[in-house]
C-alpha cells in the first residue's frame, strides 16, 4: 500500500484530494495537515511515501517544509497549488509533480499513475536525492516548532548549538530553541565559512567568538562574545584559531 500526507490549509482541497484518491486502490491516505508546523509533525510520525503538499501555507511555504525535514528519503513530493509562480523552483527541486488547483481528474491520475510507476520500479531514492539537490544552498532561516507556535529564525542570529539526544538546542541571545533534528542534519543546512562543528556535540557561529586560547592536550577553550566556553577538540581542529575567528569575514 503506498501511504499518502494530505497538506493543505484549505478543508475543500484535502476534501477534493481524498475523493480523487478513493478510487485508487493501491493508495492509503496516513495523515492530513493544515500548516507547515503541521506538516512537519505528520511526515515526521507517518513517514509516508507520497505527500501532496501545498506550496502557500498560514505559517511557511511547502519548500519550507521540506527544508525543515530531517530524513527526506523515500519521500515522493507533488506541488499542489493555486499559482503557477513557484512551478520551475518546483522542478528545480525535482518534485514529481505540480499540480494546479482546481485539480483536474486527469490530470490528478496521470500524477498518480507516475507515482506508482516510480515506487514499484524502486526509484523511492531518487527523491531524496533531487530533494537534497531542491533544498542545494544553505539555510537561510530555521523553522522551528516551539511549543503552540513555530518560528522562523534566522541563521545568522545563531550564536551555537549542542546535541541533546534525538533533539538540538540552539542558543540565540537569551533564547533556546529545541529542534527535533540531529547535529550532522543541522550541520549540513548551515554555511560551513560560518558556522564550525568544535567537537561532537557542539557547532559555533564563528562570528560569536571572542576568544581562543590553549586549553591542553591539543584542546581550545573558545570563548564566545556573550561569556558562554565552549571546547574546541583536536579531534575537529581542521585549521588554526586565527582562521577560525576570520571565518565570518
């Protein structure tokens, strides 16, 4: 059974989507969602195989929502939308499919019918892949759920960040933000001249740093510009300190 999330803001287009997918037998319906906080919820608890995700949403946009997923492989995405502005940022990202609302049944069941051409042939990889290659480029903002509300936080106002478990703690002035995301998923979304994996739990925003100095044993103590001492292990050290307090410059 392929396993399908429903992502819309609009009752009547999830409604109209779940009436063109009851004829088709081989498809499952797993979730709904009507944001991008939502979303992010559902494709992380169901993992499906295909989701149709709305481009416009109340809080973010569906690029956003794919930018925010941790594991993205399997997953087989088509646009749905009322606008045609964002159609070559679509195939730009390799998404399956663009679907402008209202969606026509025809061309809703030549979507369907790639779809499963795709998951049988085992070409469930190549999404992840072009997916990867959609989100090519390093984050700009984070959307983060925290508590009832999600915020879109920008990178730059990331002063660092430290593993704890499944989940990832990122300091920004006198705020913490958790993140269901792990250090390596992070790490990748972030400009590496910027920000510095220091040891295995911790990554810097090197224009937040103070000051560098021995701490021994081939270790640093970096010192960020609010107090907070961090461990720079040798184990990371993949250039001085002098390049590493130019690295934001």
């Amino acid at each position: 059974m392929i396993r399908v999330v429903l992502v819309d803001d609009e009752p009547p287009a999830r409604r109209k989507l779940r009436h063109l997918l009851s004829s088709e037998t081989d498809f499952s319906i797993a979730g709904e969602a009507a944001s991008a906080a939502e979303a992010i919820e559902v494709l992380h608890r169901e993992r499906p195989d295909v989701v149709f995700l709305d481009i416009q949403l109340p809080d973010a946009t569906g690029f956003d929502v794919l930018a925010s997923l941790e594991d993205r492989s399997g997953l087989h995405v088509s646009f749905v939308t009322a606008y045609d502005d964002f159609a070559l940022k679509a195939f730009e990202v390799h998404a399956i499919d663009y679907l402008l609302k209202p969606v026509q049944p025809s061309r809703f069941a030549d979507t369907v019918a790639r779809l499963r051409r795709m998951i049988a042939s085992g070409a469930s990889q190549e999404p992840a892949e072009r997916l990867q290659k959609l989100m090519a480029g390093y984050s700009r903002r984070l959307l983060i759920q925290d508590g009832g509300r999600t915020v879109f936080l920008e990178t730059a106002r990331i002063d660092w960040i430290e593993a704890a478990r499944n989940y990832a703690c990122i300091h920004s002035g006198p705020h913490t933000y958790v993140m269901r995301s792990s250090l390596d998923s992070l790490a990748s979304k972030l400009d590496p001249a910027l920000f510095r994996r220091i040891n295995r739990s911790e990554i810097v925003n090197a224009s937040r740093i103070a000051e560098i100095r021995p701490k021994g044993h081939g270790d640093q103590q970096i010192c960020l510009k609010d107090g907070t001492e961090l461990i720079w292990s040798r184990r990371y050290r993949t250039g001085s300190p002098a390049e590493l307090l130019q690295a934001d410059s």
